[in-house]
C-alpha cells in the first residue's frame, strides 16, 4: 500500500526503525519472525515472556484489563498496526484524499485491512474508547479472519459480539463491548506505525501474545530468546516435579536455585531424554552448550 497519510510507514522507513531485526522481512519492511518460533510461542506464558523482556531492558511491554472474546484461547502472531486519532475536518480531508489517490477503496476502517497476511494481528490504537469506539464489528472480524487465520487486539470496543464470538478462532483483545461506531468520530492517520496500546509502544512485526485478559508484545529480535527461556524454564519444571514424586530431592532443594549436582543431574536427565520431552531438541542442545542461559 502506498503511503497515504502522515504516519504511515514505508518499506525503507520500517527497516530504520526496527534495527535490532537482522532476519528476513515482508515486503512491507515488517520483521519477519519465523512460523516456527511464532507456533513455539503458544507454549509461553505471559509471565515467562515478561521476565525476558525486563531483563533485557524492555520494561513496559504489557497491558491488561482486556476483554477476550474467546475466553482461554491463545493470540499469537505479527502485528499490523493501524493508530485512529479523534476526527479532525481538515486532517480527515487529506488523509481521505491521498487514501482515494492510492488505490484506497471504501471507508478507513477496511484500509488497515488490505494489507493483512495469514498469521498477522491486527493491531488497532481507538485510544481506548468504548461508547463511539468500535471500528471492528462481525463482518470487519469476518473479514480479518479470512485473511490472516488470527485474531485482533483492538484499543477500543468491538460491536456485533455475538457475530464475532461464533468465530471460534478469531481470538480478540478489546475493552468492551458497545453498539456504536466509531467512524463518524475517528480518523485513521497510520498503517504499519508505531502506535500505543494503553501503556505500551506497540511496532509493526512485534509478536503479539495474548492470554487471560492480556497481551504482551515482543520486540522481533527478542522473540527466539523468549520462547527458548520458555522451554528450559518448562524442562526444569517437568525435571523439578519428577523429583520431587521420586522424593530424590526435597522441596528446600527444588524451590531455590539448585545446587552444582542438582544442575548436572538435570543436564543428565535432558541427554537421556531429549527425543522423548516436549520441546525440540534444538533448545535441549542449546541450553547443554550454554547452562547459564
């Protein structure tokens, strides 16, 4: 999509802003992180995803107090974002005059749509409104779903639950639900631009992960960090539990950081098994070479 309006992003301009990504990109210039480490992600909690991220510096990437659609489910997937500012006349003459010029066809609120690929989230900044807030009712969702398979995070209300809900898959974060629309009060001024999502700064290829009632977004370059820490954290539970069943260790022993001989009795465990746990093997072989990891 051609640049339309004062905040979005071209290809060239994406690639200056996300500088820690050295992986592959879409034609957009989003960060490309690969399906394996997004599909390996479903496996984290929001907690784990977290820790990573305050250790390396990244200390506001969470929101809550989210309504979910589709209670218990999982959103993972590549942000697409979309920032809607409250309408102003002569901002929204322009914004639609350069949309209608590049190819832009109906209203603002299908643009953000054009663009989507399967695995993306729609990642939409309404500033949080609920009365006047929803830009996304039952056949926008309809439509996202067909494009990307996923689900949404929408700063605002949705309207048309009851449509959205019978979408099983369609896993969607929004604040609420109302029966208004926000068009007559919106203006979409970014496709593919930094946006904020209540106390985060959310980038267009930021891996988004939903759970519960809320989301985190994970700087692409950090993403395979956080899903290997993910794994090793799950094996030494698997490992801790196991022990603590056989009653070859006390609680004391497990609940702590483990002695050298607990360690190399986990090490020990991870060779004798590493066909048989459920993480891939690559992550066994990466913590044996890097134990402090």
């Amino acid at each position: 999509m051609e640049k339309f309006a004062p905040l979005n992003l071209t290809p060239d301009e994406l690639v200056r802003f996300t500088p820690e990504w050295k992986g592959e990109r879409f034609e957009d210039g989003r960060p490309k992180v690969p399906d394996g480490i997004i599909e390996r992600m479903r496996h984290v909690t929001i907690t784990q995803a977290w820790g990573v991220l305050r250790g390396e510096g990244y200390h506001w990437q969470f929101e809550g107090d989210f309504f979910c659609t589709q209670p218990g489910k999982v959103l993972v997937g590549r942000a697409v974002t979309a920032m809607y500012m409250p309408r102003r006349e002569d901002l929204r003459t322009l914004v639609f005059e350069q949309a209608h010029a590049a190819g832009c066809i109906g209203d603002q609120v299908s643009w953000p749509i054009d663009p989507l690929l399967p695995g993306d989230v729609y990642v939409a900044d309404v500033f949080g409104k609920v009365k006047d807030g929803p830009v996304i009712g039952d056949n926008l969702s309809t439509s996202i779903y067909a494009k990307t398979g996923n689900g949404v995070v929408h700063d605002a209300a949705v309207r048309d639950f009851e449509g959205i809900r019978e979408l099983e898959n369609f896993v969607t974060f929004c604040r609420g639900i109302h029966p208004s629309v926000a068009t007559p009060t919106v203006v979409l001024v970014g496709i593919n631009c930094p946006v904020r999502i209540g106390g985060v700064t959310v980038m267009p290829g930021d891996v988004v992960l939903g759970r519960d009632n809320g989301v985190i977004f994970i700087p692409p370059h950090l993403a395979e960090k956080v899903v290997i820490t993910s794994e090793i954290v799950r094996l030494r539970d698997i490992f801790g539990k196991m022990c603590l069943r056989e009653g070859r260790y006390t609680p004391g022993e497990i609940d702590r950081r483990w002695e050298p001989h607990i360690e190399q009795d986990f090490q020990n465990w991870l060779q004798e098994h590493v066909d048989e746990l459920p993480v891939p093997a690559s992550t066994i072989q990466h913590y044996l070479e890097n134990p402090t990891w």
